[in-house]
C-alpha cells in the first residue's frame, strides 16, 4: 500500500494514505542502513509502500526534491527537514529572536538548489518600533527583488491570515526557522485541527526553546498541507561544491557566465569577474555577496 509520511520520531512513521487514513509504520531490518548519507532516511513528505498488516515499510519511491542541512551530530551526513514539497517558508524575526541574514541566505540557497520556490515571513511585527518597521521592509524589498515571496505578520496581534492562506492554497509547504520565531503560534492560527505547543521566549537570552520535537505534516484542506519542523539554530549547506554556489543566488546566475575564468571563478578577487562588477554597481546587494563569500570560503555564518 502506498502512502504519505507526514510524522517521524526517528523510530516509528505516520503514514497517510490516499483515503486519508493514518497507518503507524516502522522500518525493519537493515533497509535504513544501506548506503544512505543521511541521518533520517525516511523523511516528513517521502512517498512509501508499506504492509497494511503490520506496518513495515518496504520501499521509498524516489524524492522529487528535498530541504536538507549538514547534520550537527554526525559529520559526513545531512539531515533532510522535508521531501517533496512544493514550496519552503522561513518564519524569520527580527528580534525575539533575532534572525541573521546570513541564515536566511543559507536556507534560501538551499531551497534553490532544488529551484523549490522560497517565502520569507516576518513575524512579531507587533513588538517592533518604527524604525524596526522600516528595517524589516527593507529587507522584505531585498528579498522581493530576487523573486522570493515576502510578507509580514504577527501571528499573534493578526486576526487575518488571508494572504498567507492564499500562498499556502493547493501546495505543500515546510516552514522552518529558529526557535522561538513563531512557527507554531502561526500554524495554530491556520486552522482549528492543529494544535502545536508553543512556549515563551526568554526575555534575558532572546532565544526560544523547542516546543517542535519533531517534523509533522497538517493537512489544511484535502489539497493543502503544512510541514511543521523543529527549531534550527545553525543551516549548515550540504553537499554543496565552491562553484556551484553562485548558481543558487538568483541575482548571480546569469552574469557569472560572463566571468573571464568562466565556471571555475569563485567571484572573490578574479580579474574581469562579472559578479564583482554586479556588486561594484550596487546590482548585487552587498549583504548578499558578504553571505556569499562566508558559504564558498567555509566561515561560520550559520546562525
């Protein structure tokens, strides 16, 4: 029987078949072990055949993509937040925590790599002052002008959703972001059948705690659904080689072919290198190509 994940703890699945019914399902044996670079094989999204006797997965049907990172706790591996999705959103704050451009450019070079289309939320807009306003458009109007859907919301102060529903409307769609940005208290204002926790943000730190423990997918209607996931404190790229970064900077992928060094330019200090002069005519913001320069020359810029 063919099924969707739409929960993992790591050791038992939530599967849910095409009449809507969930099954709890396990792997067995050696199946997870063989070869596989990841440490959650089965993923939130995966498309599986099980035994409807007894739950036993017996085969992964191939991913039309994914949203992964380099695992923190086993090194060679990654972790895979979702599969085939059909569209990734990061809740991003700017205080409360605050979120990093850094780490939203590494989550949304990620979700290109697959060319998944990416939505950048700001929430908590509630707690901000004017120029904390005028700060977080700014940066909205930068993501806007590289084709990333934007939107601001306080999930809590809001009592209309409308626009965002709009977006989510007949697609599958991961949200991520760090802890404490809201991710649940805005899930919860989406429909009356999800019912995340959601915990306080320390006002001394400034960090949330983990109310997400694992990945699970709500369904908002029979076509629409959401992929809830645990806070990410760090995004490390995975599998990524040096060259092939520039590509998944919307703003760099046409002019990097016009570098002198053609594909082998990493766009640092070549001569006649077309993304420095992208940078040079305020073409290419310059957070952007900073974010940049940390993810090819391997400088922590995760957070």
């Amino acid at each position: 029987m063919r099924g969707t994940v739409v929960r993992s703890t790591g050791s038992f699945y939530d599967v849910l078949t095409s009449d809507l019914k969930k099954h709890t399902c396990r792997v067995r044996g050696k199946f997870r072990l063989d070869a596989i670079k990841e440490t959650n094989p089965i993923a939130v999204g995966d498309w599986i055949e099980f035994e409807p006797e007894d739950g036993t997965i017996t085969e992964i049907h191939p991913r039309k993509n994914l949203i992964e990172r380099q695992s923190i706790k086993k090194k060679g591996h990654t972790h895979v937040l979702a599969a085939n999705v059909d569209q990734a959103l990061l809740i991003a704050t700017l205080k409360m925590p605050r979120t990093s451009l850094g780490f939203i450019d590494r989550f949304l070079v990620s979700a290109e790599s697959f060319r998944i289309p990416q939505l950048l939320i700001f929430n908590k807009t509630d707690l901000l002052s004017e120029k904390e306003l005028n700060a977080a458009s700014d940066i909205l109007t930068l993501y806007k002008s590289i084709g990333v859907t934007c939107l601001s919301v306080s999930a809590i102060a809001d009592s209309d959703f409308s626009d965002l529903l709009k977006l989510l409307k007949g697609k599958v769609t991961l949200i991520a972001g760090h802890s404490g940005v809201g991710k649940s208290t805005l899930l919860n204002s989406l429909s009356p059948d999800i019912e995340q926790s959601v915990r306080e943000v320390s006002d001394f730190t400034e960090k949330g705690t983990h109310s997400t423990t694992f990945s699970e997918m709500f369904m908002l209607d029979k076509n629409t659904f959401v992929i809830d996931t645990p806070g990410v404190k760090e995004w490390g790229l995975a599998e990524m080689n040096q060259q092939e970064i520039s590509d998944y900077f919307p703003e760099m992928r046409e002019a990097r072919l016009h570098c002198k060094f053609g594909s082998r330019c990493l766009h640092l200090n070549e001569p006649n290198c077309a993304i420095l002069e992208l940078v040079s005519k305020g073409l290419c913001a310059e957070t952007r190509y900073h974010n940049y320069i940390n993810m090819v020359t391997g400088k922590d810029n995760r957070k």
